[in-house]
C-alpha cells in the first residue's frame, strides 16, 4: 500500500471557546511525504514533537485538520472509504496492557468477531498469525496471557494485528520496556514480516542505535516538521543535524568511524560493539605477527 500524505496539518481542537488570539497551536504542520510499499521506516523526535498524532493521522484514528492523506491514491476521509484503514494494523505503546482475554487464542481471535467466520477458518487464521510472531500454537494458544513473559506478551499483541492481514503495520515505540535479547528477537520478526509478508513497517523509536540498525529510512520530526528523510546512516553520522536535536552519535556509528580510522574495514556500517571488539582484536594479532615475523 503506498501511502500518501499531501500538505497535512493537524490541530487538536480546544473544547472551550478561546479567543481568537489564543488559537489552538497546530501540532504537525504542511507535512508532505511518501512511504512505499514495503519500506522499513522509523520515526524519531523528541516528546511532544508530534510523533503519536502523524501516527494516528495514519491509522485513520485522527483525520488531517489541512491537506489529505491518500492510500493508494484514495482519501479514506472523504470518499467513505474509512475501511482502507483496516489494511492499516496499529500497535501501542505497551500493547501487552491491552490483552484482556482468558487465552491467547482468544485474544489474537478478537479482532476477528465482526466478521462472522467459522471455528475452522478463525482457527486457521490465528495459527498462521502465531506462525507469523513464531509462538507455537499448541504450546501457547490455551495459555492465559498474564502469565507469559513480557517478550512473549508483546508477540500476542502483534499477532492479535497480523491476523487481520494488515498491509501496514504501525508500532508506537515497540521495544520500550524489553530487555536486549526481547529487542533484537522483536526485530528479527519485524524484517522477517517485512521481507516474508511484503508488510510495510513503520514504527516510533528513541533508540539511535536500534534506527541504524534496522531502518532504511528515517523520519525525524522537530516540532511538527519532518526536518530530516532519508538513509539513517547519513543522517545520524551528521554532527549539524545531532545537535540540532542534541542527540549523540549513535555507538554503532562510532564504532564503524573507529574501525575505519584504526584502518580495519568491515565494510558494514551497523557492526555491533562485540563484532567490532573481535575485528581489532584479530588485527592486532596480525599486526603482532607482523612484528615478530620481522
Ligand atoms: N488529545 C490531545 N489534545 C490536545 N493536545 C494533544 C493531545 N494529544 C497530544 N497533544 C499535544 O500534541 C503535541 C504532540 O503530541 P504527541 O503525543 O503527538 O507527541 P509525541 O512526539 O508522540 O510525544 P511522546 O514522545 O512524549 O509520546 C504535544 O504538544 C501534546 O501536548
């Protein structure tokens, strides 16, 4: 699905009367821009800057106060067609709050009640959609939800979004409150759902590190403008933008500046700090052969 958005502004409406001084302030203002199909794409800025309202511009939950946002080509706002935006799946901050039923069979199902299926059909859907966040149906689906852990949890969220087959899919700072090994198994399943599934993700992420690491392009929005769009690298290895922002360099940018410098060349911008510490490592040591050979 490409999205479109097509000089959109938003302002949340104040319930009291104000004067006409005291207009309420726009929170994202001409916003201009296009996600393909497909992409992989983080959104960063700091809080308050507007990143859950374009969020939920996106997801229909809100509709632009200017301007129009277009799936592929249509305005869901105006044609009456607000179904486009169930091809759009949306997961919050901390989803795991949001599971409330007795099994995670039940709670992925949930999203499936509306459309009137059959036992068998449903069944094969929520299977898929475990498959889809690798939780083993027989092992999980009579579970309670409460007692799982919390990678596990947020997996159950995420597929109570995948069985509805979205084509895009949201996420609101899904790695907050995971530990390493939680983060980097969400990831892995995110660009397996991106690679396998053909699923657009986009998703709100205050870790610079995380960004290089998985996005291939990068919104970065200051006070309701995207001031920065495109590659992650060239963005966050600009000393002019992370000041702007007041961010630091991100360590997995540093360590492949230190790598190049030391003259080691691992030809890949998002080594991590473990890989890098083997490659000086093993130049030291031939270094040192080097040395003694002479
Ligand atoms: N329902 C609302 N009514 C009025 N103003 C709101 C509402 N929700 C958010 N705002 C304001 O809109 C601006 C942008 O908020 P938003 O939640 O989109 O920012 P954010 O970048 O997601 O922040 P955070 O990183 O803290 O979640 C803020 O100034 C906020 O106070």
């Amino acid at each position: 699905m490409q999205i479109q958005l097509v000089n959109v502004s938003f302002t949340y409406s104040k319930k009291k009367k104000r004067a006409a001084s005291t207009a309420a302030p726009s929170v994202l203002h001409h916003i201009n821009l296009t996600i393909q199909s497909g992409e992989m794409l983080a959104i960063a800025g700091k809080s308050g800057s507007g990143k859950s309202t374009f969020l939920q511009l996106l997801k229909g939950f809100l509709a632009p106060t200017g301007g129009q946002i277009l799936l592929d080509g249509i305005d869901p706002n105006t044609s009456k067609r607000p179904d486009l935006f169930d091809q759009i799946g949306y997961i919050f901050q901390y989803p795991e709050h949001q599971l409330f039923s007795p099994t995670v069979f039940e709670d992925i199902a949930f999203g499936l009640q509306s459309a009137k299926l059959t036992r068998e059909i449903k069944e094969q859907k929520v299977r898929k959609a475990m498959k889809a966040v690798q939780l083993d149906y027989d092992e999980f689906k009579d579970r309670s939800p409460f007692e799982l852990s919390g990678g596990e949890k947020r997996r159950v969220a995420i597929a109570g979004a995948v069985v509805l087959e979205p084509r895009v899919l949201i996420l609101d700072e899904p790695t907050a409150g995971l530990d390493l090994q939680s983060r980097t198994a969400l990831f892995d399943l995110l660009h397996q759902m991106n690679e396998e599934l053909g699923l657009t993700i986009l998703w709100v992420s205050h870790q610079l590190d995380e960004i290089v690491n998985h996005a291939c392009r990068l919104l970065a929005l200051k006070k309701g403008e995207f001031i920065a769009d495109g590659s992650p690298v060239a963005i966050l290895s600009d000393p002019a933008f992370l000041n702007a922002f007041g961010w630091e360099e991100p360590s997995v940018l540093i360590v492949s500046r230190l790598l190049k410098e030391l003259g080691i060349t691992s030809g890949n911008d998002r080594i991590s700090p473990e890989e890098a510490a083997d490659a000086i490592a093993a130049a030291l040591s031939l270094h040192q052969q080097q040395i003694t050979a002479k």
